[in-house]
C-alpha cells in the first residue's frame, strides 16, 4: 500500500486509495478532456453503474454530486439508499435514508459537504433535509422569510468550507446557507435580464467558489459570485453546435471546462470558461436502441471524468478520457 506521505510527491494522473477505502487523488494539474467526435454511433462512454436490484447497482438514479474527496454520490429513489462510490466504481457505502424517501418524501438533488453532512431537496415538503453517513437525520431546513420559502428546490451545491447553495427553479433564485445552516442571504428573480433567471434547472461551483447557472428558459449560461454579482453571461437560443436549447444540467471542472446538457438531455456541449464553444458529444437519436440516452445530470471529478446519470437507460454512465486534438485554449 502507497502511502499518503509518498502519494504526496507522485505526479498523479490516476486514482490511490486508502486502507479506509476513501479516496485520495493528488495532482498539480488536473487533466482536462473535450470531445472530438468521430461519428453520431461512436460510444465514448462505459456503464460506470448499471441498472439493476444488487447494493452495488441503481434502480431509479435521481441526482450525482462529486465530493471535495472524489467520492461520488449517487440518489437512488428505487431502494432509498444514497449510495457513495469511489471513482474506480467500488461501493464505498449505502445510506440508509429509506423510508424517508420512499414514504413522506420525494427525493431531488444531494450534495455532501466536506463536513460528512448528506444534504437532500426534498421536493415535496420544499424543504432541505440533512442526514449523516450513517442515514441518521439531522433535520430540516428552509427559508426562514416566508416570501422565500422554496417552490421547487432543484438542485444543490455545497463549497469547500461547506456553505450550501440551493437553486429554487420555481422561483429562479439561489439561496446560501452557513455550515451552520444558518440563512445568508437569496439573489436572482424571475426574468430575462442581466441578473434574472427564467426557470434555472441546474447549477454548478468553479474552483474558486463562482455559481455557474444553467439558466434553462432563458436558454443561456449566467456566472455570478456567490453573492449574486453577475460576472458573465453567454449563450443564444439554437441548436446548432455552440447554441442552446433549454439547458438543463451543468458541471465544471477544475480548469474551467464547461459541460452543459441540453436540447432534451441528447447532447453535451463543452465551453470554455470565457463561453467559447469548443466540441460536443452527441447521443443516439430517438428510437435507436441501445444508443439512445438522456442524460438528466452530470458531475466531474477531480481528473476531468464526466459522470452522466442516464435517464433512460436508469444507470451511470462514465466518460474517462476523451480527447480533442490540440491544445485547449
């Protein structure tokens, strides 16, 4: 077994784990990955987790989050389990959050923060709910101003110090919470301009903490501060490659590599971090078999993998390494 001490001076490009069996990935530079496609059929992705009854398979994925470790969070709505992988596709642990899911609750989007605290929209009661990694509960929450009470809680986000971002859909606004769960402050509106929103479905973090909204009606991308200060917005309604229909889900990875799904989930289009168009993957069309995927979230980890929760198909899929010729600028 390597040791963290020796780890630390190894010029990673791939995954070490520990006797505990949580991750650990160490790398100066992280790898980052567009795809350049070669033809609509080509698969240039594996079935990371697949569809199935056994503790190590899913049967209804909801929502994916990578943690500050790697560890990869799946919502399972079938059996009620949140269930943690490492990035190699090993069951780290099922979290037994069952009968609140599968009873009173109707499971959304998860974030685990660096605290060990698992965090679910539960769309039903609009509210928050906290649990451990054991599945013990840890409450509830939601805004404490009734005028910001949660309408659809659509996903959820958690930074390095442990903040938590929530995106209310509904209401096209972001609220942020302390690690203490204490209300900071909510920003957006709806609306199409400059920092309003119109029916957001997905949200992501930057390295350094930036809120990257895919901002789902108005068919564009909008990057603020946590603070709700717009930075840029880029984006127009289309469907040729660079364009936007109805985006739905979105992760960025450590240098900046956009991943925005849209167009129904057949398509994920990659950007630069000043919006700049660089490559697309493109799934099967309607009705060609095994194809054929809709992709309703994704997630990359610390080695710019892409993990893609498959709608469709009811699994995960995994992009690897996927390249594009030449440098990315």
């Amino acid at each position: 077994m390597i040791s963290a001490f020796l780890l630390s001076f190894l010029p990673a490009r791939e995954y070490y784990v520990t006797p505990d069996g949580e991750t650990v990935y160490y790398s100066p530079a992280p790898r980052v990955y567009v795809y350049k496609p070669k033809g609509d059929q080509e698969k240039i992705y594996s079935v990371w987790v697949p569809h199935g009854k056994e503790p190590a398979q899913v049967q209804e994925p909801r929502d994916i989050y990578v943690d500050h470790k790697d560890r990869v969070y799946v919502t399972d709505a079938g059996d009620g389990m949140i269930k943690a992988f490492t990035p190699l596709g090993r069951l780290l642990r099922r979290i037994p959050v069952g009968s609140t899911l599968r009873k009173d609750m109707t499971p959304g989007a998860i974030a685990a923060s660096p605290l060990g605290e698992i965090h679910v929209a539960d769309t039903s009661g609009r509210n928050i709910r906290v649990f451990d990694i054991t599945g013990r509960s840890l409450g509830s929450f939601s805004p404490p101003d009734e005028k910001d009470k949660f309408d659809f809680p659509e996903d959820l986000a958690a930074t390095r110090n442990s903040t938590l971002l929530i995106l209310d859909s509904e209401k096209s606004r972001v609220h942020r919470y302390s690690f203490r769960k204490e209300w900071i402050d909510s920003w957006g509106g709806l609306g199409d301009k400059s920092e309003e929103m119109n029916h957001p479905k997905g949200f992501a973090l930057g390295k350094n903490g930036e809120v990257y909204i895919a901002d789902t009606q108005n068919h564009r991308i909008s990057l603020f501060w946590q603070n709700g200060k717009l930075i840029r917005i880029f984006g127009t309604k289309g469907e040729s490659p660079g364009m936007l229909s109805f985006p739905h889900a979105i992760s960025v990875d450590d240098n900046g590599l956009i991943a925005v799904v849209d167009r129904g989930g057949i398509r994920i289009q990659f950007f630069s971090i000043l919006g700049n168009y660089l490559g697309m993957i493109r799934f099967g069309k309607e009705g060609s078999g095994e194809n054929e995927i809709k992709a309703d979230a994704i997630a990359f980890d610390g080695i710019g993998s892409l993990y893609i929760i498959d709608g469709l198909g009811k699994r995960v899929l995994k992009i690897s390494s996927v390249q594009i010729d030449g440098a990315l600028k």
